[in-house]
C-alpha cells in the first residue's frame, strides 16, 4: 500500500478531530498514513529530513518519505521547508492554521476532502523566497508595524483565526513608529523611512491581506510594497483596503520588483508568520513541489 507521510502540528492537540477526518479522507484513497508529530516547532526540519531517510517512522513503519501532506498553517510550512525544498518530493497542504495565506494565495481548497484530493493530487513547481544559506520563506517577508502585529497576533489565544490579526491590529496601532529602511532591488539601492514593509512570493499576509496582490510565486521575481512613514490614523484608514489591495495606489506606498533584494533595517523581520533573520532575499525558482491544482487568488 502506497504511504503518505501527514505532518502535524504537535501544539494542536485540540484539532484531534479535524485531523482525523484528514487521516480518513486520506486512508479512503487506499493510502497508508505515517503520522508525524514534532517535538516542538524547532524539530519539524529534522523529523521531515529523518522521514525522508527512512528513520522517523511515525504512527507506521519505516517507509522513506515519498509525499509529505503538511495538515497546518503558514508556521508549520515555513518550518518544514529546508528538509523539502529542492528534493523535489511532492508536498500537499490542508490549510488549518490561524491565517492560511499561503494555502489561500495558491487557491486550494478549504474544505477537508477537497483539499487533500488536491494534497494527493499532480504537483507542480512553485517559488520559494531563500536567503542562500539553507532557509526559506514560502509567502512574505515583513518588517515594522506589520512585524510587530505578527508577534502580537502570536501571542493572543482569543479570537481565533484570521479575527486575531485584526485584534493585534488595533493593539498595535497606538505603538506605531517608523523604521529606518535600506533595499537594494537588483543592486539599486533606496532609502526610505517605512511604517511597514513586505518582501512576497505570494499575495496575501495577516490572514487574507493582500498586501502584494501582483506576487506570483511561478514567476521568478520578489514584489517589494513599502508603507512609507505615516500617522496611525492615516495607517488605519488604509488597513481596510489591503483586503482587496487597492493601498498600493495611495501616494504612500511604493512598490518594487526584482530577484534579488538586499535590506538594512532594526526592525525584526517576520516571515510566514515566523521569527526570521536575513539581510540578503533572492528567489528559488521551482524550489517547491506543490501538489494540487493550482489556481492563484
């Protein structure tokens, strides 16, 4: 019997029964489920690397990782990504995490048995942001106010969903200060003061933001918007329209567009929702094999 390697998140424990159904749905399509559970977020990489070696056996044997279905949000992604990225193993998603931006920018499925019929389904290549040095991003780098919303929305336990960024929002809002921001897009070099900035592979942060709505994660090239420094009553009139991403039209925000960005700034950098360290972005074209058919938002 064929196997599918499930990747869990072990902090979940309460999703018990959204991820058997998962495991059913899985099981119905006459596959064999090997369960892995990390430890904790820092040993998702290696439980990943030790599957594919054929030592994390999970829940089942000892089969070596041919598909990996990742049943969680946009941190247990990032976290899986340096042991799959380039191996060319065919990797599912069933986005349900707290935002879900990289499921929903690919345009799969929500609902449990569409997304893993898509999650067993063709894969296909898709970008992937790298520093160079063995890490990745999937969706968004961001620093300053967006940053700091982040670990605030991190932090929260109430209300659940794409419900806690707004909460962090509003939070955060009163705390708004600018950041000193060097980019050097393709070596052209601008310096800017910044209330918030995103480097994307893909279109959408904070739960369904859009706050790059031309990125492609098929077309080899990194889309930079930078909010410049702005009051926090101008930034909240503002926030409702990266919904729908018609703020890069407002004279505050600029956009830019290359394969290679280098940045300088003391704000903290967050990617896929994650704590993350970086001073050089490039793009990993097809460094991802994404199953399912995709159909960008």
């Amino acid at each position: 019997m064929p196997a599918v390697h499930l990747l869990v998140n072990p902090s979940r424990s309460s999703r018990r029964g959204l991820l058997d159904r998962v495991r059913s749905a899985i099981e119905s399509s006459g596959r064999e489920v090997i369960e892995l559970r990390p430890a904790n977020a820092a040993a998702v990489a290696d439980t990943v690397t030790r599957a594919r070696e054929g030592r994390e056996g999970g829940s089942g044997g000892q089969q070596p990782l041919e598909r990996l279905v990742v049943a969680g949000g946009d941190g247990l992604i990032h976290q899986a990504l340096p042991a799959v990225a380039n191996s060319g193993i065919p990797v599912g998603i069933i986005g349900v995490g707290t935002g879900n931006d990289f499921a929903r920018a690919l345009g799969l499925p929500t609902r449990i048995d569409a997304a893993v019929r898509a999650a067993l389904g063709e894969p296909s290549p898709v970008d992937l942001i790298t520093t160079g040095c063995g890490r990745f991003a999937a969706s968004v780098v961001t620093g300053g106010f967006s940053g700091r919303v982040n670990e605030r929305a991190n932090s929260l336990c109430f209300p659940p969903g794409q419900q806690r960024y707004t909460v962090a929002t509003l939070l955060e809002l009163r705390h708004l200060e600018p950041v000193a921001l060097q980019l050097a897009v393709d070596g052209e070099t601008h310096k800017l003061n910044s209330s918030l900035f995103a480097i994307a592979n893909t279109k959408f942060f904070g739960g369904g933001m859009a706050i790059s709505p031309q990125a492609e994660p098929t077309d080899g090239l990194l889309d930079v918007v930078v909010v410049d420094a702005i009051s926090p009553w101008l930034l909240a009139r503002m926030l409702p329209t990266v919904f729908s991403g018609r703020h890069i039209n407002h004279p505050a925000v600029s956009t830019y567009r290359g394969a290679s960005i280098e940045l300088a700034t003391e704000a903290g950098l967050w990617a896929d929702g994650e704590p993350f360290d970086a001073n050089v972005l490039t793009i990993a074209p097809g460094a991802l094999s994404l199953a399912g058919s995709l159909g960008f938002d």
